[in-house]
C-alpha cells in the first residue's frame, strides 16, 4: 500500500559534540492545529449532546424561564410557594454571599428546577404521543380527526428543529406481540407454500409450540424488553446477518447508482474529490449530530440510532460469526485503482482538505504507472468469498507486520473508494447498459469492491459514480439518506 510520509515533530541524534536536536516548526504547527480542532469538535458534540437532551426545551427557554420568577418576585408574587426562601435558608452564608446574592441564587436554583421538570414533563408527553400508531392503519386519501389532531399536536411539540438524536430518548420500546398474534401471522405467511396436508402439519406443530415451549420464551423476552429500547435489533443483528457464513456480495450487500440523466464532471479525479468532499462534510455534520432525524409524515421520527456506524466501520470475518469494528473518528481513505491500494489523508492541520487538493492526489494515482505488489491486486477476492476460509486466511496471514499494517489501513479508513477503469451509466443508444452498470455496482470484478467496508465509492473512468454497501451495520434508508 503506498501512503505519504509522516512529518516529525522533533528528531535527535546522539554526536561525539552532544546532543543534536531539530524541531520542524511545521510540524509543531500542524499538531497545534490538529489538537485544537479536536477540542472544537468536542465542545460542538458537548454542545449539540446538551440541546439533544432538553430537547423540546432549548437554552432561552431557560432564560425566559429564570426571567419570569425574578419578575415575580420583583412584584411581590411567589411563584414558588415559599421553595426560593427555603433554597435561600439553605445557602451556606458568608461575606462574599450578600441577602441580596443569596435571593438571586435561590431563584436561579428554583427556576432551573422548575424548567428541568417541565423539560421531562414535555419528554414524556412526547413519547405518549409517539405511541399512537392509528395513522399507520389510514386509508390512503383518508385521515380521521383523531390522527389530525395528533399531527398537530406533534407539531406544536416539535416545533424546534431539531439535532439526529433530539427523538432518540422519546422514542417508545418496541412492544412484545402477543405469542397467539405471531403464530397467526406466522401461518398466513407460509399458507401460500404449503399444501393442504404439509399446512395441516404445521399448524398442529404450531399449536404445540404455543401450548407447551412459546410460554417459557414469551417470559424471557418480556424480561429482556424491560432493559433494552429494542428486544429484537442485537438478536436480529447476529443471527441475521453477523452469523452468516456465505458470502456478502451479491447475498447480502446493495448498491445505489447515480443521477441517470445528469453528469457533473467526466473528469475521474475531479468527480471524486467533489463526491468525497460532500461525503466528509456530510461526516462532519453526523459527528455533531446536526443532521435532522428522519421522519414519517413529517412529523414521525424514525430512530437515527444506525447512523452512528456509517462511517469508520468494517465488517470483521470470524469463524463461527463476524464482529463490526466501529472507531470514533479516521482521517484517511482507502482508495483501489489498477490493482494498487492507496492510502490517502483527508485533513490537513485539523482541516479538511478542499476538493482541488483531494483532485490532485487522486490524478496522482490515475497517472502512477507503478504495477501491484505481489499478492496486491486480487486481495478484495477474501471478503468477496466465504466468511470462514476468510477469517482463516486473516488470522494466518495478517496478524503481524507488513500485511497487518497494511490491512489496518484499509479496514480503519473513513471508507473505501474504487477508481474504476470501466464507464458505466445510462445510454439508449446500448442496450443491456443499466443491467452492467447494476452488475458492476454489485460485485465488479470480486476483486476491486472491499465488500466488509460499510461501503465503498465506485467512481468510473467517465465520472459516473455508485456505491457497493454492507447491510450488517444499518439498514438501506440510512445509507440512502447520505446518498440522496
């Protein structure tokens, strides 16, 4: 894998005269830039986790809040019924802490009291209303009062804008259907697949289960359903898709194309870095979780929990089930042209590099002419195959030295991008076009797609582009929702 040098601090050499000691000024710089847009994010993530967590109250609701009680007071009217002269009692009593400061402080105390109490009050009127779910069953074209009033309850309740995590601790759990309901369902679901006699068999088989092993389980999971928001999502997430030995491409993963009528730029280098540009800036509002939460009707937020793992994150091959590394943060990409892997840094000095710089380096490795390393060019084949001979091959041969760096650098980027050799897209004019381009989004040649990535750019060499996604860390809206 080719990759930038690093820059150094501060180097020394140990000399018959002493010690020789150079410091590059750039690179001190380069970390002071770095370490001070660490802490920016920190306290936009601080910041924004704050009004996420008050939400559908926000900061000068507080304000107004304190205002109103000093106002009160002022007017020799008790809004508290004597709570402020009891904090104010309570206060430890000192020089620096004058009558005067004593009664401001209790106020402020109470207020906040009081505004953090409505706050929760708000948060859990909020989720009794989220738990009316009479506008799923609405005939099309029809709405009865009933759901008319709610949406405009919900709107007058959420009438702030909203962060991606505002609805998260509102949102209702998952209720446990009753075990007679899914049986029922269970058997209107195969009636179709089954002849008379095989269904006759299956419903004393079902009838069985519900009699005598369906009770004992039903226990269980009402227990589990108490501690955890979603019974069924960790459950669903192993046994699913984690647990699944064959392999990914083409059975588990999807792919999203581009714009069908429309081509920003033919130019390979100049498509990319302005597809990675928008894709990082998209990162960067996820991290501080500006992004607005999905929503049905407008009104309906849709947990936004999976949108955490869309980025640095890689399906990990084991023997009898896989894992799903997830890493907080990663500044480069994992970039695959002509059997060469590239690793390619996205921020400089703490900033995200512009999308003429990202053109530049990758024009740079369209023009390399160097060939593969040995054994580099078909690598991707590993995680396009069975999982077991894969994680097989992992452990054998990537757990130390060059090849475990070197997969490091792939399995820990932001995410992976193919600079495709191949032009694909829309054209009338040949027939088949839409069903090749859906082939090459879906497994290209097996071995220029990382199918464990949480998914991978694929950028032609006319400046069409498309992705190939891993469906184990989230479900086909999320990615959707970036992509559009």
């Amino acid at each position: 894998m080719a990759e930038a040098h690093q820059a150094v601090a501060f180097q020394f050499t140990v000399t018959p005269e002493g010690l020789d000691f150079h410091l590059s000024r750039e690179a001190v710089r380069q970390l002071y830039l770095a370490a001070v847009h660490s802490w920016k994010k920190r306290l936009v993530r601080a910041k924004n986790s704050f009004l996420t967590g008050v939400y559908p109250a926000s900061p000068s609701s507080w304000m107004v809040v304190v205002m109103a009680t000093a106002g009160s007071c002022y007017c020799q009217v008790d809004p508290s019924l004597g709570l402020i002269a009891r904090i104010q009692h309570w206060l430890p009593h000192s020089e620096a802490l004058t009558p005067q400061a004593q009664t401001v402080v209790s106020t402020v105390v109470f207020s906040t009291g009081a505004w953090l109490a409505a706050v929760l009050l708000f948060r859990r009127l909020l989720r009794l209303m989220l738990s009316y779910h009479g506008w799923m069953f609405e005939p099309h074209g029809h709405m009865s009062r009933t759901t008319r009033l709610w949406i405009a309850l919900m709107k007058i309740m959420s009438i702030r804008k909203p962060l991606l995590y505002s609805f998260q601790s509102s949102l209702p759990k998952l209720p446990v259907p009753p075990v007679k309901a899914t049986i029922a369902r269970y058997l209107e679901s195969v009636r179709p697949l089954l002849d008379d006699d095989k269904y006759l068999e299956m419903a004393a088989l079902a009838k069985e289960f519900q009699e005598k092993t369906a009770p004992r389980l039903q226990r269980y999971l009402l227990l589990k359903s108490w501690w955890t928001t979603n019974y069924v999502s960790d459950w669903w997430e192993e046994y699913v898709y984690l647990r699944g030995r064959s392999p990914l491409m083409v059975n588990s993963n999807y792919y999203a194309m581009d714009f069908l009528y429309v081509n920003p730029s033919p130019i390979q280098a100049a498509r990319a870095a302005n597809v990675v540009h928008s894709i990082l800036l998209y990162r960067r509002r996820l991290d501080r979780g500006e992004i607005p939460p999905m929503m049905a009707l407008g009104v309906v937020p849709m947990c936004s929990y999976q949108s955490e793992r869309m980025f640095n994150t890689t399906r990990i091959p084991g023997k009898e089930t896989d894992t799903l590394l997830h890493l907080t943060d990663s500044k480069h990409l994992a970039v695959y042209h002509k059997g060469r892997y590239y690793k390619v840094w996205l921020y400089y000095g703490g900033q995200l590099l512009p999308p003429a710089d990202l053109e530049m380096q990758f024009q740079r490795i369209l023009d390399d002419p160097s060939p593969p390393q040995p054994g580099e060019e078909r690598l991707a084949a590993l995680t396009a195959g069975e999982r077991v001979p894969w994680a097989e091959a992992r452990a054998r041969f990537f757990g130390r030295g060059p090849n475990k760096a070197a997969l490091d650098a792939i399995e820990r980027a932001a995410f992976f991008m193919t600079l495709d050799e191949d032009e694909h897209g829309h054209e009338p004019a040949r027939p088949g076009c839409m069903d090749a381009y859906a082939k090459s989004l879906l497994h290209g040649r097996c071995y220029d797609r990382w199918f464990d990535k949480s998914f991978t750019l694929v950028v032609y060499k006319n400046g069409k582009v498309g992705a190939n996604a891993e469906h184990s860390w989230a479900d086909a809206p999320i990615m959707g929702h970036l992509w559009e």
